[in-house]
C-alpha cells in the first residue's frame, strides 16, 4: 500500500514538473511577443490591415539644347477604393458608385464592378485614373462621406509647346501585349503603364521610364486610412537633352504651317558638326492628345495622325538645286571656263525633242549668272560637255541616294540616278536623260534630311557628317549616360577652289536673283532654289541653304521643302529666311 502511494506521489511530481515547463513556455513566448519581437509581430498585424498602392515616377524630361523642357511632366491623380474589414451592404456600393460614376462622367455599372471586385478580394482597387488637378479637388469632397476613396497623386506626360518637332519628340500611349511579352524582366511596367510610341520617347524609352514607387497604408475597419506605414519613394527618369534649338525649330514649323499648303518639311543642322537644330514635318500632330487628362474630351478623330515623317521619308527630284551637282561635276572634269557664255533661247531641242528653260535669258549666261537666274539652257549645255557619268560620279561623292544614318527608324535612301544604274538595270540611257540629270529632274530623288547634309557638306567644303539629334543623357544625379560627338563619315575633296567658285555662285543667288526672299540683312547667306516637277500636281518648292555671319565660315545648313509650293523662290525661300533670322536673333 506504502509502495502504491509513493508511485501516485512520483506521478503527481512529474505532472506538477510538466505543468511548471508548459507555464514557462509560454511565459517565454509571451515575453518574445511582448518585448523582444514586439515590432516585428506588431508590423505584422499592421501589415494585415495594409493596402499597397502603386505609384508611378515622373518621367525623365526631354530638353532642348539650351535646356528648355520640350517634354516634362504635370501633376495627375488615381482614384482608389481601400476596402476594410467591415461588411457593406449592396445599397452602399450602389450609392457610392452612382456618386463617383456622376463625378467621372462614366457609367455607375462598371464602377460598382470594380467595387464589388474590391470587396471582395479585400485588395486595394484602380477606380479611375489620369484625372485633372480640378476634377480631383472637387472629387475629394466624396471622400467625407464615403470611407475606403483614396486620392493618389503621381505625374502624366506633357509637352509644353504642343506639335513642336512630333515627329522627332514622338508619343506615348498604353503598353500592350507585345511589349509587354518583350519588356525587361528587371522593369517595373504594369499592363495600364504608358510607354514611348515613336520618336525619342520610344527610342529612349529605357532611359526615360523611373522606377515606381509604392505607398503602403494602414486602414481601419471601415477602410479609412489611419497612416503611411511605408513609402517607397519613386525614382525620377533620367533627362535627355536634343541638340535642338527652340527658336529655329519654331521658325521652321511656323513657316511650314503658313506656307501655301501648309504640307512639307525642313531640316536645320550645324554645319560644323552636323546636329540637328531643327526636324519639321507636316502636317503634324500635337502628342497631348494621346495622353490627356481623362475628364478631359478629345475627338477621336484628331488621333489619328500623320506618323509619316516627311523630313526623312519623303523622297522628291531635288530640281534646280542639283544644278550645283553638275556644276562640280564640270569643274572637277575641266569642263567649265568661267569664262564661257551661253545664249538661252527658252529651250534646247535634243533627238527631236523640245527640253524648255522656264524662262528665255538671252546672250551672255555664264556659271554666276546661270546658277542666279537658275538657266536651265545654260545647265543643259553644261551637261552635254561634261557626261552624265562624271554628274553620276559626284552624286555618289556627295553621298547622294544614300542613308544618312541619322538614329531614327523608316529613314529613305532616296534614288541615285545615272548612267552605270540603267546599265545595271539593262535599259538604254540616252541624251535626253542627261539633260533631265543636269537640272534634278527624272528618276532621281532625295529626302529633305539628305538635301540638308549635302548643304553642310558645301558650307564645310567637304565634310559630309551624320546627322545626330541627342546632346547627352543624364540620370538624376547628374551623371551623363550616353553623349553623342560629331562624326564624319566622309570627305567629298574637291580642287582648291571649286568650293569657293560654288559659294560664290549661290551667295550671288540670294543676293541679286531668284533666292532674294532668303536675303538677311548682316548674315552671309548663300542658296539655289528648286522647282520639282510633280505629275500629280502643282509642283514642289525647294530651297537649299547655308549661312554664316561676314567673313567667316558657315554656321548653320538647311533644306527647305514645301509640297505642292508651286516654286521654290515664292515658297521655300522666305522660310529659310525666317529659320535663319531665328538662328541669328534678327529681328
């Protein structure tokens, strides 16, 4: 008996001993929760009751080359709904989607859907999105009367000077699925992210885009929120600068806009290093429309744009100003004696055919006079002794049908024409054919943005350069990412002296001829004008230019285009004037 109640003492001691462990078990993990990892498990019953709202960084500007903001940024808002943890009744989403449908101007069914969606996920929902600063102040007034609506504010695209230089800038619109499949893993895009369309804004998409940032919020019950328990601060896109100049560019797009058609294009570059100080095409677009507030009406209609650039696209005979071509051409072949003079009739009749000059100039056209009065006889003739292979040659010395490998996607080639490409083609070329070479006209075809090197390439004396439009990037810590430098891609070296004889003979063309409307006063400016036949009717405008100040070399390289111009004097010229005015601040 002794013996049996030693063994229930011996069983009540270890129960007792277990019971003492089990109570300082918990005694530990209680002082663990309460004291040691207070804040981590206090985090983590916040965290239960915690909405993460996405936010997206401003994107990285792009600016001129003195640094105005050609692309910035404006102050947008999101609408959210926070749902709590609290039950609410169908009547009370019914009531707060009929508000916010009337506040929005959209349709109360697909809000209550994106409540319903909300509710019942317990996730934060993207209500709205891209609203105005107004529409968002007088939205806030809901929030006082309806718990879990959250204003978010972030940035949306905007450029300040509306179509200025689109077709270069580019637009942005809504990512879709084939970028999104090609996106870099490493990216922060979401499937209502706005990405770069065209132009810069696709090319230097990288660049451009910030890394998202992201708000987590603590809400109460009822959705309302109590405070920010973390914020992940948005980074800001790195700036790229263009080389282009904001007068100029004005200038150009203005002259184009107000010229008899208003269709066309121009192309201003440095003629000592080959950037592009002006890109127009028109008509234009103004790139806001794709990115618009979304309280704010936009036709549809005025989305669809023109995205054909002009500037590089277009190709068009170059007419009369090709007849410096030819006039290289006879100088480097010792066909051309200054000296010489041809007697213009108002046309040449070449194997039975009448080739007609736009007007009869009489006795005594020399080079100076030709290129002035733009004579077609006197070109004609010139020709004729020099061989239309010689003229083919120093098209390709120019680089002429030819890419200019400028950094831009759809750029033309454009059409050589002469003599060795009919051969390859196995067709005759014949004599009329280099009459029509001699002034720019048949087969051959050239973009305005290829006109415009060649035009750096006489200012320069023989530098032919790639074009380029971006100065430098630079992330937000001021650190430059990529830089770009002149670059010459070739020489065209001609006989000391030939380049001088050519700028004599355009400064003589604006000076006294059919280039005057290109004249500025204190500005050196030399040009030839062009008319371009076009069978589908009126004929085009041209005017090739370069200018620099007295005495010294040529600062700046043009081309002027205008569709349908009618001539090259009437249309072209009194746009180059006001480019080159804008370059050289006359007034």
């Amino acid at each position: 008996m002794k013996q049996k109640d030693f063994f229930n003492i011996q069983r009540l001691r270890v129960l007792q001993y277990a019971a003492y462990l089990a109570v300082a078990l918990i005694a530990i993990r209680l002082t663990d929760i309460q004291f040691i990892s207070h804040e981590k498990y206090a985090l983590a019953a916040e965290q239960n009751r915690t909405q993460i709202l996405y936010q997206t960084a401003p994107r990285g500007r792009i600016l001129s080359a003195k640094g105005e903001t050609i692309a910035g940024n404006v102050p947008s808002f999101s609408v959210y709904y926070l749902p709590g943890s609290q039950k609410v009744d169908d009547a009370y989403l019914s009531s707060l989607s009929a508000d916010v449908a009337s506040f929005l101007d959209v349709d109360s069914k697909k809000i209550l859907k994106l409540l319903n969606k909300g509710t019942k996920s317990g996730k934060a929902i993207l209500i709205a999105q891209n609203i105005s600063p107004k529409r968002a102040f007088a939205f806030s007034e809901l929030q006082v009367y309806y718990s879990g609506l959250y204003l978010l504010e972030e940035t949306k695209r905007d450029y300040p000077y509306g179509a200025f230089a689109a077709h270069l800038i580019g637009y942005m619109g809504t990512m879709d699925n084939k970028f999104w499949n090609k996106k870099d893993e490493n990216t922060d895009y979401r499937l209502n992210s706005k990405i770069g369309k065209s132009g810069i804004e696709k090319r230097y998409e990288s660049q451009l885009k910030g890394r998202d940032g992201g708000l987590y919020l603590e809400v109460d019950y009822r959705g309302r929120v109590k405070q920010k328990l973390k914020d992940n601060k948005w980074g800001k896109g790195a700036d790229v600068w263009t080389t282009l100049n904001l007068e100029v560019q004005k200038a150009a797009e203005k002259g184009i806009k107000n010229s008899i058609t208003g269709r066309g294009a121009a192309v201003v570059l440095d003629a000592k290093t080959g950037a592009v100080l002006a890109m127009v095409s028109a008509p234009d677009f103004d790139p806001n429309i794709f990115i618009s507030y979304s309280d704010e009406e936009i036709p549809s209609t005025s989305k669809k744009i023109p995205e054909y650039n002009l500037a590089l696209q277009g190709m068009y005979p170059p007419a009369s100003t090709f007849k410096t071509i030819t006039a290289i051409a006879a100088l480097e072949n010792n066909r051309l004696d200054l000296h010489d003079h041809s007697n213009c009739k108002g046309k040449i009749f070449m194997n039975g055919r009448e080739f007609k000059c736009w007007k009869t100039h009489g006795p005594n056209i020399d080079l100076m006079e030709g290129m002035a009065q733009s004579c077609d006889v006197y070109f004609y003739e010139l020709a004729l002794k020099t061989g239309s292979a010689s003229i083919e040659k120093i098209q390709k010395l120019f680089h002429l049908g030819q890419k200019t490998g400028i950094d831009l996607p759809g750029e033309k080639s454009g059409n050589i024409y002469g003599p060795s490409k009919r051969a390859r083609n196995r067709t005759y070329w014949f004599a009329g054919d280099t009459l029509n070479l001699s002034i720019g006209q048949g087969e051959l075809l050239l973009t305005p943005l290829q006109m415009a090197v060649y035009g750096a390439a006489l200012a320069s004396k023989g530098n032919i350069y790639k074009p380029y439009y971006i100065q430098k990037v630079v992330d937000p810590q001021g650190q430059v990412l990529e830089e770009n430098k002149p670059e010459i891609i070739a020489r065209a070296k001609l006989e000391e002296g030939h380049y001088e004889i050519i700028h004599q003979a355009l400064k003589g063309v604006v000076d006294r001829a059919t280039g005057r409307a290109a004249k500025v006063e204190g500005v050196d400016v030399y040009g030839k004008t062009g008319t371009a036949q076009n069978p589908h009717g009126d004929d085009h405008g041209w005017f090739l230019a370069f200018a620099g100040l007295p005495g010294q070399e040529p600062d700046i390289a043009l081309s002027v285009f205008v569709e349908f111009g009618k001539g090259g004097s009437s249309a072209a010229a009194p746009i180059a004037k006001e480019i080159i005015k804008a370059y050289y601040g006359v007034k």
